[in-house]
C-alpha cells in the first residue's frame, strides 16, 4: 500500500458518529418539527374552510330527477373538481365540489348525473350545460394534452367548469360532441319556444 492509501485508510477508521449525549436536544428538534408541521396542516384545513365560506351564496346542488330518461352515455373515472369557469387554479370547495373521489357521469336527455360514492352527488340539468371541451388541467391536476373532460355549467349566478377523467380516454371526444350536441338542440329549442310565444 502506498502512504496516501495508508493516509486515506487510518482518517476514515477514525472518523466514527460521535455519541447522542445531547437527547434533550435532539428531542425538543423532534417536537419543533412536529409541531411545525401540525400547525401548516391546521393552517391548510381553515383555509379551506374559509374558502367555502366565501362560496356560501352558492345554491345547493341540485339532485337527479326520479326519472332522467335513458342513458346516452355512460362512463366511470375520477372527479377532479370544479372551478369558476375560465380560472383553473379558482377551486370551488362549497357543497363538496371540492373533494376529489371517483365517479359514475350519465349523460340523459334531462342531463348530466354525477354520482360520486363517498361524496356529494349532483345533477346538471340540459339547460344549464353552456360547453364540453377536452383540457389538461384543472385545480392542481395537470395531465397530457386532452387528458381531461371539462364540462361548464351554470349554478346560481356563477358558471363552473368541473372536471372528469375518463378510465378510457379514448371516451372523452365521444363525450364532448355528445354534449356539445346536446346544448346546440336545446338552444335551438328555446329560441323557437320563445318565438313561438311571440
């Protein structure tokens, strides 16, 4: 062996973890951290709170009809959540829009049905659907180019965009012509009903 090896070989033998003599120390650290990490999970959970109760004029969710008619589409995937329409990062948490769960869409000609197992279900009549679009993020999800179906609905005064994944992707066009589909005949419906009534 050459001196440096030698060298090399008698500093790492010496260099040993000196002995915890200092446990209150080290426990006071463990108590800081633990406290501190508490204290920014209370300071998420009343913020969240806080936001629902800024979005306390929303109404409640309306409920699906006792018979919504037959199903044209049916899917099972996730519920992301929901936004004020156009402001992706605006999560709306009143009523349970904000939980993320799974979720069964049905898609009728009264409307959209979401049910959600473990969270709060709701029902988008026809008319007030407003646009269906395939997007790529919406409330802290971001996924690839077109991995989200974006649905906007108008609730009270406000319209929402509320976002759905799809445990086929390959659905979410067939969704969103069928949607938008849907809006356009019931456009068309209302301004011959109102001309009618002229």
């Amino acid at each position: 062996m050459t001196p440096a090896t030698l060298l090399a070989a008698g500093l790492a033998a010496e260099k040993k973890s000196a002995e915890v003599t200092d446990w209150a120390a080290r426990v006071g650290w463990l108590v800081g951290l633990a406290l501190f990490v508490a204290l920014v999970y209370w300071l998420m959970r009343e913020g969240w709170k806080w936001r629902g109760t800024l979005q306390g004029d929303l109404p409640e969710l309306p409920s699906a009809p006792d018979d919504p008619g037959p199903a044209r589409l049916s899917m099972s995937g996730r519920y992301h959540g929901s936004t004020t329409a156009g402001q992706w990062l605006d999560r709306i948490v009143a009523h349970g829009l904000g939980t993320r769960s799974r979720v069964e869409l049905t898609l009728t000609d009264a409307g959209l049905d979401v049910v959600r197992p473990g969270a709060t279900d709701f029902f988008v009549p026809v008319a007030q659907l407003r646009e269906a679009r395939l997007d790529k993020g919406i409330a802290g999800k971001v996924l690839t180019e077109g991995g989200l179906l974006v649905v906007t609905w108008a609730h009270g005064e406000r319209l929402i965009d509320s976002g759905f994944r799809s445990d086929h992707a390959t659905e979410h066009n067939e969704w969103v012509d069928a949607i938008n589909s849907m809006i356009d005949n019931s456009m068309i419906d209302n301004n011959s009903t109102e001309g009618a009534e002229r």
